[in-house]
C-alpha cells in the first residue's frame, strides 16, 4: 500500500500545522528574536579549544606541576625580530626588557625571561621571550587584550604573540569570521540553485529561511549551555555548517513534495498534511539517521567532540522540528502562491516529467556487474591513501600563517630547538623530602634509568643542575644557604616532589618520541610515584583517546543505523547496501583530505597551508557527520523506491520511478549541501578546512556515483531480494482512508 494513501501520524500532524498555522508562525518569530540576541555572542564566549585529555597521565602530570611546584600552565610567548640586528647581543636584550616594564607590572605575571634553548643554526635576528602567568586559561584569555596592549617592540623591531592565549584569541576571532565568510559563499549560490529548482523567488526562499532559522536557535541555546559547560571553540562552525546544509536540504525535500501534492490533492490542508505524512516522515528518519551518526562523537572523551556532538544534535533535531512546524506552517499559509514571483520561465526550467533520469536507471541496470566493479574499484582505489595517513594534534596549525600566533609559533620552531622546548616532563614523587640522601638515591637510580632508555638524548633535574658528585656530596651541597630556595625558585623541585626534564633525540612530533613516551611510562620506577607528561606526551594521550575509541565509534554508527533503516524500510538486505556505500563514499572523501592536507596535493589552489598530516580529530568528525548526513539522501531516495514498489512490484520499474521523481532533487541538494559545507574550505581554520573538504567530496560522491550508479546496479542485481524479510520484520498492510 502506498504511503500517500495512508492517513498515519505524520498525516495528523501536516493537518494540525495547517489550522494552528498563524498560531505556529508567531510562536516560531517570538523565538527566533529572542535568540538572535544571544546567537551573536556565542562564539565570543567559548574558550576552550576542546583537546585536554582530562584525567590522563600527562594532564594529572601538569595539574602537580601546578599545585606542587608551582610551574605555571599558562604562558605567552613574545617572538621579537630585527632586519639587520644580532638579538642575541646584550644591547637589543636589554631593549627588550626594557619594553616590557609596563607588562611586568601586571599582578598575574609571574615571570618574564628568555628563551634558553639552543638555536638552530643561523637565525640570529630572533629572540624569543616566555612570559608565565599566574592564571587558569580561561582568565589568561580574558585578560589576553590588556597583555598584548602593553608588548610594545623597541625601535627597528617587530614582535609576534603566540603560546595558549594568542592562539585560542586567534582561533576565537577567526571563528568569527569564518561563519560570516563561509555565509557570504554559501548562501547567495545556494539561493541560485534553489531558484533554478524551483523557478519562483517565494519557493526558493522557504528552505533559506529554514536553514538560517535553524542555525539561530542553535546558537541561542548553545549559549545558555556555555554559562554552565566549558564547550569547544570550534562549536559554532560546526552548527553553522551543518546546519545552513541540512535545514535547506530538508526544506528542499518539503517544498518540492508540497508542489507536487498541490497538483493532485482537493485543497491545500490536504497538500500540506500529506506533504508531512510523506517528505516529512521521510526528514524524520533521515534526521534519526544523522542524529546517529553524530552521538558516535560521544565515545572520545575529549570536550572538543563532545561539543560538536552535542552542537550538532541540537541543530539538526531543530532542523527537522522547524521543517515540519514553521515550515509546514508556510506552505498552509502560502498555498498556491508558493509558485508566485516567477525568476525563470517555464521553458528554461527542468520539468518533472523530464525523462532523463529514468533512462539513466535504465541505462545502468543493462549492465549492473560492469557497473559495480569498475565504480566499485574506483571507490575502492581512491580510499588507499588512508594507509599512509598520519596523524598528529596541531596547535597554532589550525589557523592560517597569516594569523600573528601561528607565525610566531612558527618563527620559534625555526628558532629554536624544539625537542628543547618541548621536551617530555616527568614528575616524580618520593616518600622522604626530597632534599634526604635517601630520596637523592631514588631519583639518581631512576635518572640512571631513564638515560639509558633508546631515545634519550639529555635529562635535568634539580640533582644534574649541581654538577657530577656523590648522593652525600649532593645531600650536603642542597643544606647550603639559598641553594634550595634557588631550586624551589627554578621550580625544579620542592617538598616530596622533583621535575625531570627529558630531552628526546627526535623531534617531539616524530613518531619514534610516542615511542620514547610508551617506553618511559613502562620503565621501573624504583618505588617512586611517576606520571610523564609534557608536550610529547600530552599529544600522546590525545591521540591515543581517539584512536582507542574508532572501533566503537564504528560499530555502534554502522550497528545503530542498520537497525533504524531495518524498521524504516522493512528489509534485510537494502539497509546493509546502505550502511557498505556510505563507507565507500567517505573511505574515497578521506584518502582525498589526505593528499590534500598531509601530502600538499591542489593545496596551493585551494589555499590549504599543508603541515604533513592529518589532524587526528578529523577521521572521526567526517565519518560521523559524512555517515549520517550521505543516508539522507538513500533514506530519500529508497523511500520513494519503496512507494513505487508498493504499488507495482516491480523492482525494475520501481528502481526507475524512484531515481525519476527524486534524482533531479537529490542532485540539487546534494550540490547545496556541497557548497554550503565546501564554503569552509576557503575559511581560516584548518581543521573546518579538511571538514569541509571531506564532507563536500563525500557528499558530491554519494549523490552522484554512488546514487546514480551504485544503487540502481544493486537494486538490479538483488532482485526482488531487495525487499525480504522475515515474518517478524514484515506489517501488514493499513486500511486505505476513505476518500474526502
């Protein structure tokens, strides 16, 4: 039996929209200003990039290197140049002192001195200066303004800000501007799209509406949230994109199904409530679909996929809530003149009863084998270069060279030695004061240890910053007047606890320093408590956090979704097909972000600062988001699929009816969708960069080759195989309403 000539729940719904139509419409304007107001301030007051590994061993390290030490966790750094100048003179030193006498007498700063790191070399017209605040990152951001007014370089010298403030600053002001920039390219050449599909300025301007409508309310609400739940900086470019991509996409779906049933239904209440019972019902299960894919975020705990997950479950759920509420309330309101304010004439518009593609589906089920195995393999080939993939946790990398803390980041690592200024921390605890010949013993003993491990090119401590003498020459030595105060100072060491510093022969990013990292958490502790941590190692336990946690992520995406399109569509066989070419679009989308981002291939043309690998964030963010979003359109399309056959029995026929009446407007909203989210290429942010690549490139491969090609050649070799299912799985056939 036909869906559409059924009465259900969605049907109900449609007809209420109708009648409380006004009713919905104010309700719907009253919340929209209200949360415009808030809307706006949201990306200014979240502070947290969302990458601390909370409660793993490098992140408890840092945390006793505060409260033991005293070692402060927030620093800036001050990277001041000179055309023509040695900075490493005495002179320009003192100039730069002097300079910052001003930013010395601010209460939270605790200390300002030089970096003492090894120059690499030939850079002798850089000089790095680190500044340690006595504040948390949150208030170190706050106050980030008043320090960067008071850096103020001497004459014939400029200086950059970087470290943790300027870069979260940076990355606050580019997220900005990166929704406003991606809006500018988005929207006005989705509005074309939307006025070549539908011919009328009225029609195409409903889903825009939708979209922004939904993306408002998002925002509004993700406010409230943050006064109570620290949330990812990164937030508000997922919402943005997501949301402008799939509330215009649903109300693309809504109001071509509501023109289509104006044609054949007695009145326009009746359009409206079997537009809902099927275009609406068809959003609502898609919406489950991505919805799905998105709670997989939820098994990396990490505050960075928390927050898209849950900005996300909001946009999206308020997507398909204003679809079938405000918008079903539009359409009951517009009725027949959603065809007014015609842009194109009729004959320069694709008509419905256009045969194309029909014979398309036709065309690929002559020859289905040829079809899977050469679309198939190419699928399959464009996924290889994900086994050479690396990944790594960038920093200042996300934004752009042309940002001021990324291209002081970026002068200090040509500078200076970064396995000197990034080096592995080990905080090691003793049971007697530190200062005792017996707990000298112990840390000598693990010092020893800690040489002597493959890797190791230098370690320091409170003991090696004395010289080469016994345990009770140094016990002797540290009882000396103003020596333990000039350690406690150094923060090198005090009460039961002591800073080793380990220096790896590699760069802290090389993966042979994971190794090192691996190897000195599994070293013999001689009795003491130890946690490693320091930069290597807090990268370490980022990656390992996600990493432990794919195949999670993975079974419960595919598991979840599986079992959703079992009861949606009543078969065994259509949702597995479903669930294999999702992966083969986006396996295809993420071998391309590859060699885009780590091996520089088109990055010049797409303005892409390439750094040599993946983010590691990124395979799981395009998997969930690209999973749920890419069975939309199979929801989509196998429903009417599922219409036709209901009607027929004939799974050719109906293979080619569904690809018919719906292939024109998958292509059209897949192509919105593409620039909607393809827009963020060309943003600041790499990492909404690499989003919006393999999120438009998987997108583009779905709705086209997988769709079109793919999907009918399936179809076709399954037969009516298609469409069994055990007793269990199967209902039975409603009563048909009674005509009106």
């Amino acid at each position: 039996m036909r869906e559409s000539a059924v009465k259900g729940k969605f049907w109900i719904w449609g007809y209420a929209m109708h009648r409380y139509r006004w009713l919905v419409l104010t309700l719907c304007v009253l919340l929209f200003l209200s949360f415009a107001l808030f809307a706006q301030k949201t990306p200014g007051i979240l502070k947290d990039n969302g990458f601390t590994p909370k409660g793993s061993e490098s992140d408890l390290g840092l945390i006793q290197l505060r409260d033991e030490l005293g070692v402060p966790l927030t620093t800036i750094n001050l990277v001041y140049t000179g055309d023509g100048l040695d900075m490493t003179k005495q002179e320009q030193q003192m100039a730069i002192m002097d300079s910052l006498s001003e930013l010395k007498k601010l209460p939270y700063v605790e200390n300002v001195n030089f970096v003492a790191a090894p120059r690499n070399e030939g850079h002798l017209n850089v000089q790095a200066v680190n500044v340690s605040l006595d504040l948390d990152t949150d208030p170190a951001l706050e106050k980030y303004p008043e320090l960067k007014e008071r850096v103020q370089p001497p004459a014939g010298m400029k200086v950059y800000v970087t470290g943790g403030p300027a870069i979260l600053h940076d990355m606050q002001e580019a997220s900005k501007h990166d929704i406003a920039k991606s809006e500018a390219i988005g929207l006005p050449i989705a509005l074309i799209v939307l006025l070549i599909v539908f011919g009328t300025l009225v029609a195409a301007l409903l889903p825009m509406i939708v979209g922004l409508m939904s993306v408002t309310l998002t925002l509004g609400i993700t406010y409230f949230i943050a006064q109570h739940q620290s949330l990812s900086n990164f937030l508000p470019n997922m919402v943005t994109m997501l949301g402008l991509a799939v509330g215009i996409d649903y109300a693309l779906f809504l109001v071509s199904r509501f023109r289509e049933e104006l044609k054949v239904q007695p009145n326009v209440a009746e359009a409206v409530a079997m537009t809902c019972q099927t275009a609406g019902k068809s959003i609502f299960f898609s919406g489950i679909a991505v919805l799905i894919g998105l709670l997989g975020m939820l098994f990396v705990d990490l505050t960075f996929f928390r927050s898209l997950c849950l900005g996300g479950i909001i946009v999206v759920s308020i997507s398909v809530v204003v679809a079938n509420t405000m918008l079903l309330a539009l359409l009951a309101v517009l009725g027949k003149r959603i065809n007014s304010l015609q842009v194109l004439p009729k004959r320069f518009r694709k008509q419905e009863s256009s045969r194309f593609w029909e014979k398309m589906a036709y065309g690929v089920m002559k020859r289905p084998v040829l079809l899977v195995i050469l679309v198939g393999g190419a699928l399959i080939y464009a996924m290889t270069p994900i086994g050479q993939m690396k990944l790594s946790v960038p920093n200042a990398e996300v934004l752009p060279p042309n940002y001021e803390s990324r291209y002081g980041s970026d002068l200090l690592k040509t500078t200076y030695d970064p396995r000197m200024t990034g080096p592995i921390q080990i905080v090691v605890h003793t049971g007697d004061d530190i200062w005792e010949a017996s707990a000298i013993r112990q840390i000598r003993a693990y010092g020893d240890k800690v040489k002597g491990v493959s890797g190791v090119k230098e370690v320091q401590s409170y003991l090696s910053s004395l010289g080469q003498h016994t345990d009770a020459e140094l016990a002797g030595m540290l009882k000396a007047p103003g020596v333990k105060e000039q350690i406690e100072g150094a923060k090198l060491a005090k009460g039961h606890t002591a800073l080793l510093v380990v220096v790896p022969e590699n760069d802290p990013d090389d993966p042979s320093t994971d190794g090192l990292v691996r190897k000195l958490r599994a070293l013999e502790r001689e009795g003491l408590d130890v946690a490693v941590t320091g930069g290597p190692a807090y990268r370490l336990d980022i990656i390992d956090r996600i990493q432990d946690e794919i195949p999670y992520v993975l079974t419960f995406v595919m598991g979840i979704t599986y079992f959703v399109l079992l009861i949606a569509f009543r078969s065994i066989l259509l949702p597995l097909k479903a669930v294999l070419m999702n992966m083969l679009s986006l396996g295809a989308s993420l071998g391309c972000v590859v060699l885009v981002f780590q091996h520089g291939y088109l990055a010049d043309l797409l303005h892409i600062t390439s750094i040599g690998y993946v983010s590691a964030t990124l395979p799981v963010i395009i998997f969930c988001v690209v999973f749920g979003i890419s069975m939309d359109y199979e929801v989509f399309l196998i429903s009417r699929i599922m219409e036709e056959y209901e009607a027929s029995g004939d799974n050719d026929k109906s293979t080619a009816e569904g690809l018919k009446k719906t292939g024109s407007l998958i292509t059209s909203a897949a192509f919105i969708l593409v620039v909607v989210v393809g827009s963020f290429i060309f943003t600041d942010i790499e990492i909404m960069k690499a989003l919006g690549l393999g999120l438009g490139l998987a997108v583009l491969i779905d709705a086209t080759i997988v769709r079109v090609m793919l999907v009918p050649a399936l179809m076709k070799l399954l037969g009516n195989a298609n469409w069994w299912a055990p007793k269990w799985l199967r209902v039975k056939s409603p009563i048909p309403a009674e005509k009106p």
